[in-house]
C-alpha cells in the first residue's frame, strides 16, 4: 500500500460547464478495519433514509470544515458519529465523484487503530463486514470505487 493517497476520479455529468455549477462538499471518510479470525473487516455504518443516498451503507465519516485539516475532521466525525478515538490512521485513496445534484470530494483514510467501542451515536446502524463480501451490500456510488479498492490485497 502506498504512504499517500492515489487520487481516482469517477464522474457523471454531461458537462465541466454542469460540473462548476455544483455544490462542492470536502468529506474526510474512515474505512476502519480489524482482523478477525483470519478475516480483514471494515465497519459500515446505515445512511439515514433522510440523507442522500439514504438506506445505503457507507464508510463512515464526514464533512471537513474550512480550515480543518482532513486528519483532524476524520477524528472529529469518528468521536461524534461512533465514539471512538483514532490512535493510527493513514491515506488511502483520493476520489473525485460527480452526482447529478453535487460534486464530492472524499478523503479516505485507513483506520487501522482506535480506542473506545463503536456505537451509533445518531442512532445509525453498524456492522462489521468481510472485506470478501462488500461486493453483496448496497452503498452510494460514491464509495464504489472504494469496495473495489478494498478487494484487492493490501495489509494493516
């Protein structure tokens, strides 16, 4: 695995035109992993059906506020969204993806050391999946090139 963040576009749209014209939103996103008998697994968490791309699973995480490093939302968002600390925490990937509605930017990070017990602070759903069987949920576009990412051989 690469100590930076490999950068990875996937776009919709019909034009740059459409594309400026977008709301712009910065996310910092978590994929915590833990090995558990022999198996990588990373924890998800349930969109609300209340948010964009609702009912979906997602690596959680959240927005990076103006001035904020994206290290600093990431733990930010992880202590809100699940109580827990990150102790260890490294790039991953870098990806640029266009909705017809809005542009988003997500900063993925390994999360590969915590503290705490996670829980669903806002009431979401968690659970903790093989990366083996990410391919069988359902998840927002967005975080598709992340699945596909994670199926092939990296460590932690």
């Amino acid at each position: 695995m690469a100590n930076s963040a490999e950068p990875v576009s996937a776009i919709i749209g019909n034009s740059d035109n459409l594309q400026a014209q977008l709301p712009q939103l910065h996310v910092a996103v978590g994929v915590i992993v833990r090995r558990k008998e022999q198996q990588q697994q990373v924890l998800l968490a349930l969109r609300s059906s209340k948010q964009h791309q609702g009912g979906k699973w997602e690596f959680p995480g959240g927005k990076v506020e103006q001035g904020e490093t994206v290290e600093a939302a990431l733990s930010r968002e992880l202590k809100e969204e699940l109580a827990i600390t990150v102790t260890a925490a490294q790039p991953f990937m870098l990806l640029n993806y266009t909705y017809p509605e809005r542009q988003v930017k997500l900063d993925i990070w390994l999360v590969t050391g915590f503290s705490g017990t996670p829980e669903g602070v806002e009431g979401q759903p968690l659970q903790w999946v093989n990366v083996s069987e990410l391919t069988t949920i359902s998840f927002p576009d967005a975080n598709l090139p992340i699945v596909e990412r994670l199926q092939q051989p990296f460590s932690f």
